[in-house]
C-alpha cells in the first residue's frame, strides 16, 4: 500500500470507513509520513485491517528484508515496524471520531492508546499474534476504559510458551462496569473476570480458537507453531453456568469433549430461550472415538427457538472424504451424504429451524 495511494483516499471528503484486504503488505514501503496524516482533515469513524494470519507461516515477518539502503543492500526492517510507524499516526489521529476500530496486536500502541480517550468506540476487533513481553495490563486498562465499548473481539494466536488469554484477569481481582452486546474471544482462561461482567445485555459470544483447530489436527507446521488451548466441555459448562444470559441469541462454542459433554449440550438446548444461531466446533479427546452424531443432534434439538445451526462434529473419518482411492472416497461421499440428510431429520424438530451445515474436513 503505497502512500500515494493511501493518502488519496483519506483526501476524499466523504470517506468515513477504511477496510484494508487480508494480504495487504507493507512490504518494500517506506513508513507513511506523520507529519502529512497530521495535516489531512479527518472524520473516519470505522478502521479495519486485519492481515491474514497465515503470513507467519508463509515468512517470519521480522526477518524479511524490506529496503535496501543507499548502496543497495539489504535493509533489515521489521514489518511490523512498518505497519507501525504507518498506521499508528492515523489510528491515533481518529480516537475521538472512531467508532469501530479492527488491529493486529503486534502493531496496537496500546501503551499510547491507554492514556488516551476514545469517546465513541463501540466496536474493538484484536487480532494476529500475541505478542511477547506485552503486560496483560495494558489490553485490560485499555478495554475497561472504553465508554461506549459494546462489541469485544480478541482472537490473537498463542505461542506455546504464553498459556491461555488473559483478558480483564483473575475474577477476584478486578472489577469493572463494562457490558457488553458481543463477546468474541480464541482461548479465554475460563477463570477470567470477562466471564463475571454483566451479561445481561449480552447477544452475541464466541469462545473459539484462533487459527482454527482442525488446521492444528491437519498440518504439522500449523501444529508446530502455535498452541491450542481449546476449552474442555467441563470448562465450557462452568462459564455457561455462572453468566446470566437471557438474551443470547448467536452462540459459537470450540471445545473437546470429556464427561461433562452430554451436560453441556442439555444446558445450552434448555439455558437461552431466545438462542438462534448456534456453531459447535465439537472435537475428540480420544481420537479413535465415533462420533454419536445422531445423539448430538436429538439433545440440542430440543432448543426450539433455533434458526440456523452448524456443526463441526471431528468426524474420526473425515480424512477419507480426501483419499486417493476413488471408490473409497465415494463410498465415504455417501457416509457423508447420509449423515447430513440423518441430522437434518433430527432437526426438524425444531419449529423455526431454516438451516443447518455439517463441517466435513
């Protein structure tokens, strides 16, 4: 993304709402000039850019040689600097006019951001990879010191060394009066205090992974360069059980299943009566275990007001679906077919259901 380009566009008078693409790069750019974002009026209340995760994999972003200097060799500069050192000036610029703002952590100055006021963010989207040496502090002084904050994500892939994501803390330890309308969060610790807030007007929670799980089950390098915390059922039971949330209408849940499974499912098809948008992300602990499909979809079919459901059930032969075998992978073609017309029959049970999706890797 060239400057010329950028600036361009934040001439324009009427542009209120920057979205970047996922493989936007900053790759052999210079920064942005501050000075010029400094002097350009300014009236965005939406800022979103959010490159695609994949990038790590694809090349150790602060390895990658940017520049070359007078003499034509090589420049190391991080990108991330980069991205930095351009975006930084102009999120800064817009904090009183921002509404919805969406950054990858490794270049949020949140130690800048915190001493500042953001009137009218309502919206606040983290994503990319946790960063190390960063203090929990400042993301939780950060996010409980948005006014209007409504709509929290915070999906940030985590290296093998940080553990789960700590958002606001321990529960005991911090109190806050934030509530919130949607809650989007890859490995929470399940003891943090986000889980206590006010929930009340909460209609929108995910607890997901980040990138998805069945990448990490799939690709050895994937596998190998972040860690999954995915919940347990017995952990996604207890967090479900201890929020009030009576008007939850869009559930996203990503866990592995223990003995606590068949009570969990009974508790979100009978907890939230407004509940219409439901994902199960649902994996196998023992990974030679058949999945009971058919019994998973009967206990959450009781859920009467759901809409839409879809499920990723870790089928244990999904793979086949892939195989070079033709005769197999047709055989196991119509496994498939089979299990999705059995669940849709089951659902029919409930009166408002429009749509349901089976996940087949």
């Amino acid at each position: 993304m060239p400057w010329a380009a950028f600036k361009r566009c934040l001439s324009l008078p009427n542009i209120t709402s920057i979205t970047f693409e996922p493989r936007t790069s900053y790759i052999g750019i210079y920064p942005f000039p501050g000075h010029e974002i400094g002097s350009i009026p300014l009236a965005l209340t939406a800022f979103s850019y959010n490159p695609d995760i994949w990038r790590i994999l694809d090349k150790d972003p602060s390895q990658a040689p940017l520049h070359t200097d007078e003499n034509g060799s090589p420049n190391m500069v991080n990108l991330y600097t980069t991205e930095s050192l351009s975006l930084s000036p102009l999120v800064l610029r817009i904090r009183e006019t921002l509404q919805s703002l969406t950054l990858p952590i490794e270049i949020a100055p949140l130690d800048r951001m915190v001493l500042l006021s953001w009137p009218q963010l309502r919206e606040l989207s983290l994503s990319g990879q946790s960063p190390n040496g960063v203090s929990p502090s400042l993301l939780r002084n950060f996010v409980t010191a948005l006014p209007r904050l409504a709509r929290l994500s915070v999906q940030l892939a985590r290296k093998f060394s940080q553990g789960r994501l700590s958002l606001l803390g321990p529960k005991t330890c911090h109190s806050t009066s934030l509530a919130l309308s949607s809650s989007t969060l890859a490995y929470p610790d399940p003891s943090d205090a986000i889980f206590s807030i006010d929930s009340i007007s909460l209609r929108e929670l995910s607890i997901r992974d980040q990138p998805r799980y069945y990448y990490h089950l799939g690709f050895s390098d994937v596998a190998k360069c972040w860690y999954a915390p995915i919940w347990s059922s017995a952990e996604a039971l207890s967090v479900l059980r201890r929020m009030e949330m009576p008007n939850l209408h869009t559930l996203e849940l990503v866990y592995e299943t223990d003995n606590d499974d068949d009570e969990l499912l009974r508790h979100i098809s009978s907890s939230f009566p407004h509940l219409t948008h439901l994902e199960l992300h649902r994996y196998r602990k023992d990974r030679k275990q058949i999945v009971p499909h058919a019994h998973v979809a009967q206990m959450l079919a009781s859920a009467a007001s759901l809409r839409s459901v879809n499920l990723n059930l870790d089928f244990h032969d999904d793979p086949e679906l892939y195989c070079e075998n033709m005769a197999e992978r047709s055989r196991y073609k119509r496994v498939k077919d089979g299990r999705g017309w059995e669940l849709a029959s089951i659902f029919e049970a409930c009166p408002s259901l429009e749509y349901v999706a089976l996940l087949v890797m």
